[in-house]
C-alpha cells in the first residue's frame, strides 16, 4: 500500500512584508486540511497584514504563499478570481455586503454564485431570523457581521479566512459562531484561519499563533 500525504491547503514560505516598518519577516506557515489556527498578537503588529497576504489580497514583498497547492501570486487574474469565488471564504473587518439588498438577497446571490443552498438553520442559529429581510443598511454592525458569516459559509469555501469576525458580537453570539466555525471545518475538511484579540476563541483552535516583534510563534 503506498500512502499519499493529505494535499496541503495552505502553506507559506518565508513571508516576509513592510509598510512604513518592517511587520514580519521570513514566515513560514502550513496547515492541513480540517485544520483551526488562531494567529493573536497585539493591535499593529500586523496581523490582518498577514492575514492579507495568506488569502490573495496584498502581494507580500517577498516569500511565497500556496492554496490548494496553486502559487496564489503566480495564478493568471482569471484564476485567482476563479479561486477567490470558489475555494475562500474572506470574513473581514469591512464587510463587502451588497448595501442596496437585504440580508436575504445577500446569502441569495453566495447560494447562486455557488450553486449551494441558503441554509435556513445557520440564519436562525446565528439569531438572524427576525432581520434577514430587511435591508443591509438597516442592520446593525454585529447583524451585518453575522451576514457576512452566514454569506461565505454559504459558498462552501474550502479555507475561511477570519479577522476578528466575532469583534461586534455579544459573548452567546460569538460562542455560537466558533461552535459553527468549528462544525464547517470538521465537516467540510476545510480549514479556518482566525486573527483574534479573544484568547478564549484562539485556543479553542487547533493551533495558536503569536505574531510579535516580526516572528510568528507556534504557542500551541
Ligand atoms: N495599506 C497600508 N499602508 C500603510 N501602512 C499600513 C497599511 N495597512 C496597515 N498598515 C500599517 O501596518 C501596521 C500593522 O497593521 P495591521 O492592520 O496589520 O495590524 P493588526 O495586527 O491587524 O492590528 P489590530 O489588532 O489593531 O487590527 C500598522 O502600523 C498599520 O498602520
Ligand atoms: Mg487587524
């Protein structure tokens, strides 16, 4: 019997990136395939950064990053958006919900695009039951965070990339949204990465990352 090593879904390679100063250097990361990894640090150092240069959006000045075993910065335009559409799932601190729709419509256009479902029961377990008809713009911050959730599970990405998507959220709420994190991952064989300020959260995922002075330390 021979055994094939599980495809990588994620692994970078000596990221290294600067804006005024420099953020992080010579970062190497890798996860596996129904993988939760927590990256924590304090505010400036340069998390969501990183978490940009991981999830296609921000070239890094040097080092390489893989998706699904594709050179995300290599990929010709037309790929890239083909992954961006098919593979990920951004949940970021601005949400990119269509404002002229109402939450509904919003899940609607995901479940299009992906040909999944809108899944009913993850709207009322994130407690959008009451709202998921009136118009995004009505929403209030936290209601719009949980669109957004319940808009990239939705596609059924294979990797979730998180910056503090529990940042406007009560404490129930957020429990519920990492039991969901959690429950997709396992099930779907995805993997998340999260960028938190609540170290609860970070270690209830599988690894935890500390990103300070430039390093990326592995501290569980
Ligand atoms: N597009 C940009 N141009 C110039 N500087 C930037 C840019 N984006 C971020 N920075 C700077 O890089 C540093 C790190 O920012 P980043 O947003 O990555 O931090 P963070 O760790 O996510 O912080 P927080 O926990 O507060 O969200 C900050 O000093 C910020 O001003
Ligand atoms: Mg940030």
């Amino acid at each position: 019997m021979s055994y094939t090593s599980p495809m990588k879904i994620l692994e970078a390679t000596a990221l290294s990136h600067k804006f005024e100063y420099p953020l992080f250097s010579d970062i190497d990361l890798s996860i596996e395939p129904g993988e939760t990894v927590a990256i924590i640090g304090e505010s400036g150092c340069g998390k969501s950064t990183l978490l940009h240069t991981l999830s296609t959006l921000l070239k890094p000045n040097s080092g390489e990053v893989k998706l699904l075993e594709k050179d995300i910065y290599s990929l010709k335009d037309r790929d890239l958006v083909a992954m961006r559409r098919d593979e990920l799932g951004l949940i970021f601190q601005s949400h990119y919900l269509f404002k002229g729709f109402s939450a509904y419509e919003n899940l609607e256009v995901a479940s299009l695009l992906a040909s999944e479902p809108v899944d009913d029961r993850l709207i009322g377990r994130l407690g959008l039951n009451d709202v998921i008809n009136m118009k995004v713009t009505q929403l209030s911050g936290g209601q719009q965070q949980r669109i957004s959730i319940a808009r990239v599970l939705t596609k059924k990405p294979r990797i979730i990339f998180a910056d503090e998507p529990t940042g406007n959220l009560d404490n129930n709420t957020s429990l519920e949204v990492m039991n969901i994190f959690e429950e997709y991952v396992k099930e779907h064989e995805a993997v998340l990465v999260l960028v938190t300020h609540n170290e609860e959260f970070a270690h209830r995922c599988d690894k935890v990352y500390r990103l300070h002075e430039r390093i990326l330390k592995q501290v569980k």
